[in-house]
C-alpha cells in the first residue's frame, strides 16, 4: 500500500480501486453499447422507442456508425471482465488484461476518433456532424488522460496476489 493514495482507494484485497474518473471514461467509452442495449431493450414498436431511435440518430447519424461504434466498445467490454475476474489467484490472461487496461481503454478512445472519420472516408458521409465533433473532442484528452495519469498506471498495475498460508497458524 502506497502512501500517495488514501486508504479508502483499496478495495479488500490491498489493490487500487478503479477512481471515479476512471469509471467516467469506461461509461463515456461504453455509450454505443448503452444506446443499443436500451433501444432493444424498449422493443421495436412501442411508444418510447422513437425517442431512442432520435437520440441513436443525432449520435449516430446512421447504423453503419452505430455497428463500428459496438464494436469499438469490444476493449472495454474486455477490461470490464478482467475487473470483474480481478482477485487472488485468477488465471495468468486475467493478469494480462488487467495490466493492460489503459492500452485497451486508450484503443477504444481511438477507434472513437475513427469512427466519426471512416464512414467520411468511404464517401458515406460529406461532412462530419456536431456530435462527430463532440465524440473527437472528448476522446483526445480521454486519450491524453489514460497516457499520462500516474493514478491510472498504478491502478493497472496492481493485481491482488494470493497471501502465503502460515502452516503453523493454518487450521487442520
């Protein structure tokens, strides 16, 4: 345990917590999979789904966007089950996960950026719309945020590991 972080920054096994900022940019990251999830899961056909199919339509001008943007989430949908396996004694590929979480979290951002700038490439689009501009200009410090924060390092890098038995103290 480091003296720089407080002692409500570690969860039960001694390890950093992920801080609050850090959930942030897993939710903002998350956005397409929470916009189809919550469409499909309003049904096709009844009355609200129009106003999701609105919201889905002013950030996504088109399914194209919407499909690169599921698939742009498939990162952090990775580093969500390496926290969630994260405890003493996972498997070695959860280890790797987790310590390459800032890298997964730093690629989504950037397939963020893509996202707005493909389907311009493709001659699909002919201009980028305002909430193209808003995902670039979000995901560049998001980008900046996860390279350089020290908290952020030192979240990926702690793993609980598992405590040695005490042979004389262990129970028969």
């Amino acid at each position: 345990m480091s003296k720089v972080y407080s002692y409500k920054d570690y969860d039960k096994f001694l390890c950093l917590k992920v801080s609050t900022e850090l959930w942030l940019v897993i939710l903002y990251l998350l956005r397409p999979y929470v916009l189809l999830v919550s469409s499909v899961r309003m049904g096709r056909g009844s009355g609200g789904v129009e106003g999701v199919d609105s919201l889905k339509n002013m950030v996504y001008p088109d399914d194209f966007s919407l499909t690169l943007g599921i698939l742009a989430t498939i990162p952090v949908l990775i580093l969500l089950y390496g926290w969630v396996k994260r405890k003493p004694g996972a498997p070695d590929y959860v280890w790797k996960i987790w310590r390459h979480g800032a890298w997964l979290l730093i690629t989504a951002a950037v397939l963020n950026i893509a996202i707005v700038l493909i389907p311009l490439l493709l001659g699909l689009m002919h201009h980028i719309h305002l909430a193209g501009w808003v995902q670039v200009v979000l995901s560049l410090p998001i980008i900046v945020y996860l390279y350089f924060s020290q908290r952020v390092k030192d979240t990926f890098a702690d793993f609980p590991v598992e405590q040695p038995v005490d042979k004389e103290r262990a129970p028969d």
